[in-house]
C-alpha cells in the first residue's frame, strides 16, 4: 500500500447527509413498512403479512390499504387487521455497562455469556456493533434495527472514546501517529484524539476517541504503533458515557439521547 491512495479508498467516510426537516416531537417520528410493523407486532411473517393487506384486512387509521409500498408510522398510526387493533412493538434502548467475557453476538456455540442475556426487557435486543470479549464498558442495546443499521454503517463518523492501558511508556510520537491515523489492512484510519492520562516507565493510560468500528480497531492501531493493549474499555459512544454505570449494570437511554442518536445519523 502507498500512501498516494485516493480519498475513496480511505477507511473514514462523510458522514451520511441529514435532513432538512425537523424533528416531529423529541423522538422525531418515522415510517416504516407496513408489513413489517405487522411483522414486528407478531401478526404474521413479512411475506404473509404482505397477503393481508393485498388482501384489503388492513386498515390505517380507518382506511383500508391494500396497495404495496404502504409506510406507517408504528407509534402514532392505528392500524387494524381484520378489524382488531394491532400494538406496535415498543422500541426500547439500553445501554450497557459490558463485563469481560460477555460477548456481543446473540449466539454462541462455546455458550459464554452474552450481553443480550444482562438486559431484563420483553423485548427482542440485539448489540449495536460489538466490543470484544475483553473489552469493557459502553454497548448500545435495542430492537430498533433502523437506528442500529446507521449507527454501524461505516458512513457513520459518532465518536466512540476509550481508555486504553497499554504495556510500557508511550511518547509523542507513537502518539502522533496514533492521531493522524494508521495504516491497517482496511486501509488508512481516521483521525484519532488521543489523551494522556497517565503514564509510568511500566504503562500508560490513554484516552482515546476514534470515529470508526473496525473489527479490534484500537488494539491493532495500538499494536502498529508497538504497544500492547492491557485493558480496554469504552467510556462514551458519541456524548452518551457509562458515568455511574455498575460493571454488568444497563440503564435505558433518555428520550433525548435516543433523539440525539437519531439526528446524529441523520433519521
Ligand atoms: N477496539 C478494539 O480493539 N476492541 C473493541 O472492542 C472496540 C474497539
């Protein structure tokens, strides 16, 4: 690889563009399928749900749709089947204060712990992104797959900050290069901002910000600028932290922080 790539191939992309309409209330609304709403509220799978309303059994408030594209909105809509009132699936979102060794997959075939199983909802939750079993601390969980599909999208620039422990005493420029962003085999990183908060000859404690998801992105920037991850963990995905947050504790994230995540990925 040299360094004369173009932009295109760089790993950091713009962010996704915004739109201009505002938001409709604090969590700002938003439409979706009509059969995946039903879907969602357990009438029935995509497909057959997509009969239904060819069907002309579905109404939105009182109207029959029966043509396909048809988009609802899940939380305000009243919509019906065969004339009874469907209930929307709630939205919900936690975040996490993820232990070592709980993974972030909904399945495991070695059967060690996973994060879906610290959260107590009705709900179906999956991680938005991943951490490392090793790594500690912020995870978004939810079963709003819209919102989790921009979070992780690579377009997506939210800040992620860790801290970051590492074997032995890092100077500047280790740290400069940790700034300006590190060859890996993805190709170049984004820009990084990077902390000193303390270091002895043995190890160093850093805080670092970074705006991409790459598979154990910190550890192997790390590791290219020679030194050895000994702890990790995530303090805060874009202005949202783990403050006050019990190792293996969740807590549900604020109507203005499930808005704030909504405009920063531009819903
Ligand atoms: N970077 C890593 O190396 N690991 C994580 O879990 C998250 C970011």
């Amino acid at each position: 690889m040299t360094s004369k790539r173009k932009d295109s191939s760089r790993v950091q992309r713009r962010a996704p563009k915004r739109r201009a309409s505002g938001p409709s209330s604090e969590v700002q609304a938003h439409k979706e399928r009509l059969q995946k709403t039903l879907a969602a509220a357990g009438v029935a799978s995509r497909r057959a749900c997509e009969e239904l309303i060819v069907e002309g059994v579905v109404r939105v408030n009182g109207k029959v749709v029966d043509t396909l594209p048809a988009f609802v909105n899940p939380d305000k809509d009243v919509i019906t089947v065969n004339k009874r009132r469907i209930r929307a699936e709630q939205k919900v979102y936690f975040l996490l204060n993820k232990p070592k060794g709980v993974i972030c997959t909904s399945s495991d075939p070695h059967g060690r712990a996973k994060a879906v199983d610290l959260i107590d909802c009705k709900e179906r939750v999956f991680c938005v992104g991943r951490l490392d079993a090793d790594t500690t601390g912020g995870i978004i969980l939810t079963n709003d797959s819209e919102l989790a599909n921009r979070l992780t999208h690579p377009r997506s620039e939210l800040p992620k900050t860790y801290e970051v422990r590492v074997r032995g005493r890092i100077e500047g420029d280790a740290i400069e290069k940790v700034k300006r962003g590190t060859w890996l085999a993805e190709g170049k990183t984004g820009r990084a901002a990077v902390k000193v908060i303390k270091r002895s000859r043995d190890e160093s404690l850093l805080e670092v910000t970074i705006r991409q998801g790459l598979n154990r992105q910190v550890r192997r920037i790390m590791a290219r600028v020679g030194f050895k991850v000994r702890g990790l963990k995530r303090t805060k995905i874009g202005n949202i932290g783990i403050k006050g947050l019990a190792m293996g504790g969740s807590r549900k994230l604020t109507k203005s922080q499930i808005s704030y995540l909504r405009k920063v990925t531009g819903l």
